[in-house]
C-alpha cells in the first residue's frame, strides 16, 4: 500500500519512492552501541498515512478523532501533488504541518500511554504527558552536568534545596533555573506576562538524542574535545518493505523547547483550566547561575509554548515544529480590526502607550518569587510572518484539530506553521532551502519577529549556526557538512 506513497526530496518534482525495507534503519545502526534497539526500539505504529491519500488525491485525510490515537510520527510522510494541484511546495508545507498536529497530539498525550490525549483526570482531560515522564524525554539540566559528569538515564536528580517540596515522591517537574530559562536566545531579553511574572523556558531531549550525547562522550567539555568526528545525531525513519507494507520505523533525536507562565491557583483560578499545568518545583542553584539560591520554590506552570525539533529521514536539517497557546497574544491583523479576547497572557488590550515587542527593563535578574523587579509587563504583538496561502492553510488545519480535541485543554493551543528543508540535498544551500523562510513563536522569538532578511528569526538558519565550542575537528570550508558542527542544536554548548 504504502509504495505508492511518494516522499518529496530536493526541488519539486524530483522523488525518490521509500520502498526498500529498512534501508534507514540499518544506516542509523552504524557506528552506534550494540543496543540500539533497547535505546532507540522500533515502533510500531510511527508510519503516518499522509493527508492525501491515495497518491495525488486531492481528497485530503479526514480530521476525526481516530487521529487523536494514531501515533507519533517517526517521519513526515508528504506527497508533491494533492490538494494544492500541482504546486509541490504548498503541498508538501501541508503533509508537514499535517506531521506537526500529529507529532503534538502524540507527545501530549497521558503519560501512561494508554490514555487519550484530554481523557485525563485533571481539569479538561488534562494528565501528566509523554515528554514530562523523564522515561521518554530529559531536561538539558539532566544531561549537562556539573564538572561533566556522565549522566544516566534512569537517574532523576532532585536538587538538595527541593527535596523538602519533593511530594509525593517523584511526581512533580523539576525545573533548573539558568540564564536560558528566563532569558531568550542570545540574552535578547525576558518575556513578562500580564501578571508581572517572569515567563519560563526549558530544553528538553528524548532517549535517542541522549544516548547519542552520552555514547559519544559529548556531555562534557573532555569529552568533546576529544571527539573528532562530526556530529550527526540518529534520525527518524519510516520504512516499507518492497510491496509497500508498513514495517515499525525508529524516532530520531528529538529536542524541545516549552514555554511557561505561571498560573497562581487562586488568582488565576478561572483561566486554569485552559492551561496545559504541571506542578514544579523551580530551583535556583544560586551564583552565578541565579542571583538568589540554592532555593527551591513550588510554582503551578501553564504551558504556553511548544516547540518541536525532530530529525528525520529527508529532513537531515530537521524538522522545526511551533505551537503556542492561542490566548497569548493578539497577531497584526487582530488588533487593526478591534477583533481582540478579552485576556491575553502577553498583552493588554488597555494599555495606552505601551511599546509593541519591546524589552522589558534591566536588570533581568529573576528572585525567588519570579515577578519583574518593577510595573513593566510585557507587550506582544504576533507580527506577520507566513505568506498567506501557508497562513490560510495552517488557520485550516487548527481548525479542524482544535474541533477534535474541543472540551479539552488541549483545544486552546494552535500551530504556528513548520519549517522543513526544501532542498534537504542542496549542494549550494546547508541549510536546505528552509519553507517557510521565517518562523517565529511570540513566547519564544519574541523579539526576533518579521521578515526583514538575516535578522528575523528563521529556526534553521539561527540553529545552522550552533557549534560546540569544544569541537576538535576543523571546519574545512569546502565540506558543506563542517558548516553546522553541531547538527543544529545548542545544546551541546551547554557541557561543563
Ligand atoms: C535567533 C536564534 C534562534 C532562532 C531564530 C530560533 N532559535 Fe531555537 N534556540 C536558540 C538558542 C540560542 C537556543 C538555546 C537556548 C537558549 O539560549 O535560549 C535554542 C533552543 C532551541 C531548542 C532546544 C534545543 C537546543 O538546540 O538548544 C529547540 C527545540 C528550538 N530552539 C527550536 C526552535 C524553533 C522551532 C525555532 C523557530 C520557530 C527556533 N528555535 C528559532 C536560538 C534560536
């Protein structure tokens, strides 16, 4: 069935069809430990149908609940003809977006795995999900240890300061403030809600990527050092054997950055429930890290923003997926029509002279109680980013997610759009022709909204420019690989 599915490489019109069964799979294999299977096993039920289907149909995949269990992806699946007749480009920003829902539905769903995502037992179906059980994913504060420590993966490290608040045992998040947790990109600045708190940011990676960092010693400055080849993190692949079947695929390394704002129980008590919440515990390890510290204190999170970086067969770039919670802001068009909420997390409707996506004052220096040392709340305006064909698009798709998942929490988050290569093979471009050309998320990239060319924020060409600092091997400027030694991420400037 599935050889007739077409995956779209390179400039529109070239293709390669996946038939040969495995073929991915066997290249990750390569040069990693013996037990792959048991870091990295294969899944079952990854091999997404794409939105159009059969091959060319122009009759997209209907919207039903029946996606709400259909798996994580462990790659886009995306067809150059189908609802966008011919235009290749647009119809495969649609099998991406489409991979997008699905990835954020199944990486939200219960934690137990068996529940559907908003059948949980807290307000609006919510649960503890799959990224927050530290058996699927791990914070960056888990992997970067202190003096380069190598780290475990079964180990949860609860910080001496928060083992008093640590109750029940082992249930509540742990969140290690640093600079990047109040800080955005290159200390740009701090986001400050409507209630004067500090908003939150957090990396976290799942067991694919961190086997990779460990097995390859790139947890510590040492390590990395002495590690003289280039980094290339495993990727996701869904293959089919010759006659098309389906045969279980593999995730590849996956990293995520969420955003938080924090909910006060009482306070907030009657916009909770719109909130994807966990219970945290916050800790400030103290100079230089954090002003105050070591000091633990327990804060109710609301998930705010969500991205998705996944490396995948024919995305060797990546795939760069962006969510946020619709009730942050207001776009460009919005605030001209008057057409506003009523509450926005980011931004008031009332405020009279306030400045649009500026920085908050300094000092940018968060104390224990994480509210803004003075009156400046965050004003935050979603500028227009996508051309409108992928804005229309992406505005059709959430609304048909969002319809499946209404009365629960989970409706009230929305797609920003995806950014995939165009030209993952490009000889001319590194980074593989990103579409679109700028992605922003107002929780994450507030301050680097827009289009103006080398400044706006582009996921791939800001992530194209991570290096580890402590990379042995020369950048020969000829070899297009050597232009990203990091593969993408930052997380690995992070070693000690
Ligand atoms: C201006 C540069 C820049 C842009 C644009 C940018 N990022 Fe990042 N991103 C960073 C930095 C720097 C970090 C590391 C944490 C920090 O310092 O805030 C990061 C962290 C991340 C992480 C965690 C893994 C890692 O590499 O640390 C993910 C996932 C991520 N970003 C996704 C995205 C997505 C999706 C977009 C586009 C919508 C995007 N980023 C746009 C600079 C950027």
């Amino acid at each position: 069935m599935r050889s007739g599915y077409f995956i779209s490489v390179g400039v529109p019109g070239l293709l390669v069809v996946v038939a040969a069964a495995g073929l991915a799979r066997s290249a990750i294999a390569q040069g990693a430990p013996p037990s792959l299977d048991e870091i990295n096993p294969p899944v079952a039920n990854c091999n997404v149908t794409p939105d159009t289907t059969p091959r060319g149909s122009a009759t997209p995949t209907p919207i039903t609940s029946a996606l709400l269990t259909s798996g994580q992806p462990c790659q886009q699946v995306v067809n150059i003809t189908g609802l966008f007749g011919n235009n290749s480009l647009a119809n495969r920003q649609r099998g991406f977006d489409f991979y997008s829902w699905l990835t954020f539905i199944a990486m939200n769903s219960p934690a137990d795995g068996m529940t559907t995502i908003g059948k949980g037992t807290m307000p609006g179906g919510d649960a503890k999900t799959i990224w927050e059980d530290l058996q699927n994913y791990r914070p960056l504060a888990n992997v970067m240890l202190k003096d380069g420590m190598r780290p475990d993966w079964g180990t949860r490290i609860v910080p001496d300061a928060c083992k008093p608040l640590d109750k029940p045992e082992g249930q509540k998040f742990i969140f290690q403030l640093g600079e990047e947790a109040f800080n955005q990109p290159f200390k740009t600045g701090p986001l400050i809600d409507q209630d004067g708190n500090y908003a939150l940011f957090d990396i976290l990676m799942n067991r694919p990527m961190f086997s990779y960092v460990q097995s390859k010693g790139l947890y510590s400055k040492k390590g990395q050092q002495a590690f003289n080849e280039g980094v290339e993190f495993p990727h996701g692949s869904n293959p089919t054997t010759k006659d098309g079947k389906a045969v279980p695929g593999q995730m590849g390394a996956i990293m995520l950055k969420v955003s938080y704002r924090i909910l006060d129980p009482v306070k907030n008590k009657d916009i909770i429930s719109q909130f994807h919440t966990s219970d945290a515990l916050i800790y400030f390890p103290g100079p230089p890290a954090t002003k105050e510290g070591p000091a633990c204190v327990e804060k109710k999170l609301g998930l705010v923003g969500f991205h998705v970086g996944h490396k995948t067969n024919f995305a060797p770039q990546w795939v760069w997926t962006s969510f946020e919670h619709v009730s942050n802001v207001p776009d460009e068009t919005e605030i001209k029509s008057g057409n506003l909420l009523k509450r926005y997390n980011f931004f008031s409707a009332k405020c009279v002279g306030c400045a649009d996506n500026a920085t908050p004052p300094k000092p940018w220096d968060p104390s224990v109680s994480l509210k803004f040392s003075t009156a400046f709340r965050s004003q935050v305006v979603r500028k227009t980013m996508l051309p409108a064909p992928v804005l229309k698009e992406v505005e059709q798709f959430n609304t048909s997610f969002r319809a499946i998942l209404k009365g629960t929490v989970w409706e009230n988050y929305m797609l920003l759009a995806t950014q995939w290569p165009s030209e993952f093979d490009s000889k001319v471009d590194p980074l593989g022709a990103p579409a679109p050309t700028y992605l922003a998320n107002s929780t994450l990239e507030t301050f680097s909204q827009g289009r103006v060319p080398l400044a706006s924020s582009s996921c791939m060409a800001c992530h194209g420019n991570a290096v580890s600092f402590q990379h042995a091997r020369p950048i020969d400027p000829k070899d297009i690989k050597g232009f990203n030694q990091s593969d993408f991420t930052f997380t690995l400037e992070k070693a000690q």
